[in-house]
C-alpha cells in the first residue's frame, strides 16, 4: 500500500525535520496544524517539568515546609490525594452542566 521509493536524505530538508511530511498522503495545512499540536503538547510537557521541578526544589530546600510536611503526616496525606478529589468534583460539575455563579467560585476553590 504504501512504499517507499527512496531514502530521503539529508540534503533534501536541509536539517528541517519539519519541511517533510508526518507521513505519505498529508496535504500541506494538515501538516502544519499536527506539527503545531506535536509543539503545544511538548510546550505543555516543559512547563509541567518546569513547575515540577520548583515545587520540588522548594519543598526539599526551604526548611519551614519541609520540617511542617515532615513532622504533619495527615498534611502530607492530604496534599497527595487532593488532586483527586479535586478531579472528582470537577468531574461532577461537568456531568451536571453549569452551576451558579457563587457554586461555581466555590467549587474552584476544591
């Protein structure tokens, strides 16, 4: 179905790895639109590395809130699952569509 006539080389994209297609039977728009989304996810993924890291740093380095998550176990334990409670609730809110204005300036502080 789909075979490959020749290698391509180095001198056809001049070390552009976006000038060439994804893959065989892309038009020209359609492959800029998936190289621009390929680019916003790994955006996305350095700026969750990125902040990641300096929560980490801080958390490890600065002394008061590593004393007070060290010496707090039920803080510690409810700062790791609060990400999911915090899904489950939004996850409510979705499947229940909108909510009032003051319900919905709650619930985005949980």
């Amino acid at each position: 179905m789909f075979e490959f006539t020749r290698i391509n080389t180095k001198e056809d994209h001049d070390g552009d790895i976006e000038q060439g297609t994804l893959y065989p039977g892309l038009s020209h728009g359609e492959n800029v639109l998936r190289w621009g989304f390929i680019r916003k996810v790994y955006d996305i993924l350095a700026a969750q590395m990125v902040l990641t890291t300096a929560v980490s740093f801080l958390t490890v380095l600065y002394a008061p809130i590593n004393d007070l998550l060290r010496g707090n176990s039920g803080l510690l334990m409810f700062l790791v699952f609060l990400p999911f409670v915090r899904e489950k609730r939004f996850e409510e809110v979705r499947r229940h569509g909108l909510m009032s204005t003051s319900r919905r300036s709650l619930a985005n502080l949980f």
